[in-house]
C-alpha cells in the first residue's frame, strides 16, 4: 500500500536548509513537512512567511505546511503566496473552524486539521467531510525529538470510523515521535501520510533512511 512520507525540517539543519531540501528533492519523500510555531499556541518559534517562500525556491515537492500559530486567518493568503500546496490549521486555535477551512480552500491550497493529544477526535465530526487532511499530534507540539503517545492509536480507529462515515477521500496524517519502529503498525492501523524528522535527519544516509520508511508500505495490507 503506497503511502505519503513527508519529513518534517524541523528536525534539519537550519543554517542549511538548502541543502536539506536539495537531498529532500533527490530522496522517495512525497512531501517537505514545514512547521511554522509563533511561541504563544506552541512553547516555541520557528519560521515564517520568508523561509517557506525560500524553500519553495528550492522544492520539486509539495509543501506541506503546519501552522502552530494563533488566529491562523490572519495568515493564510500570504502563506499560499509563500508557496504552501497544503496548509493545516489547529482545531484548538480556530474561532470559526469551517470558515478557516473555506478560506484555505478558496486559496488553491488542500485544507488540513490538526488536534493536539488531549483533543478527542468526536471535535472533529462535523469537520472531517469539508477537510482534505486530518493530521494527530502523536506528541504534545512545539519540539522535535518527542516519544510517541501511544493512545493515538485508538484516535486513529476512531478517526478512521468517521472517515468511512462522512468522508473517504480524507488523508490521515500523524506527527510526532514517528519511526521505523512504529511505522509499519501506523500504516496497518489506517494512516495515510507520515510525518517523520529526527529518525529522518539523524540518520547517516538520509535519501536511504527515506528508502527504508518508503519500504515498509510495501508490507502494509
């Protein structure tokens, strides 16, 4: 079963990210994973509007973009205009979530939502059909090199009965302490779309690293 990787560039070299994206370009990736925090929805801050135009510069893959940011409306045309190709927004930091979702949507860009690990998954019900991705934080945000929460697994079960309810177009997507050791059982499990970045940019060979997570689909019925 083929499946998206997307790994995420908080875990590069930030002084290179260049050169990150070039290996990126030149690996079995199907995406680049961006994470924007603004140190007040998340306990961090990473980049903005400028770096994602810079990386676009450089990509032969889709951005997908996570905004861990407050009051994300505010943001969305210049992020489209910085290049994202998917742009995901948080449930928990969205006033008027379906009107958030329309306007990435009227954008050009495919509308993703995310929810921390102490959200359950029934606040998205009356989401999940006008989404095109649902992604699960399998650690609490803001750093990278985080363990996985194991109670995402029961969030994706009930997040799967509510895609074949309202919505089996939608992508699953899971970030956080994801690795060659619990990849194959999120696959198996119903995700579509997984987001790795230390067990990605810590290893040796990172275009072989990538060969091994993009392998394990193969398993994956």
């Amino acid at each position: 079963m083929a499946f998206i990787l997307a790994p995420s560039l908080l875990s590069a070299d930030f002084a290179n990210l260049q050169t990150a994206v070039e290996t990126l370009n030149q690996s079995q990736a199907d995406w680049l994973h961006i994470d924007v925090m603004d140190g007040m929805f998340v306990p961090n801050i990473t980049i903005g509007q400028p770096v994602v135009k810079a990386i676009k510069k450089h990509a032969k893959k889709p951005l997908d973009v996570h905004l861990m940011i407050m009051e994300p409306d505010r943001y969305i045309a210049a992020f489209k205009d910085a290049g994202a190709n998917i742009l995901t927004v948080h449930e928990e930091a969205c006033r008027h979530l379906n009107r958030t979702v329309s306007q990435i949507k009227q954008c050009g860009m495919k509308a993703g939502i995310s929810i921390n690990p102490h959200t359950p998954v029934s606040m998205l019900e009356n989401m999940v059909e006008y989404a095109d991705l649902i992604l699960l934080m399998s650690v609490n945000p803001g750093f990278g090199g985080q363990k996985f929460i194991e109670s995402t697994y029961r969030k994706i079960e009930e997040l799967n009965r509510l895609r074949q309810k309202y919505n089996p177009h939608l992508v699953i997507e899971v970030d956080g302490g994801v690795g060659i050791d619990n990849a194959q059982r999120l696959l198996n499990a119903g995700v579509d779309a997984l987001v790795a970045g230390n067990a990605i940019f810590s290893a040796p060979d990172i275009i072989r690293q990538i060969a091994l997570f993009k392998s394990l689909g193969e398993g994956s019925l």
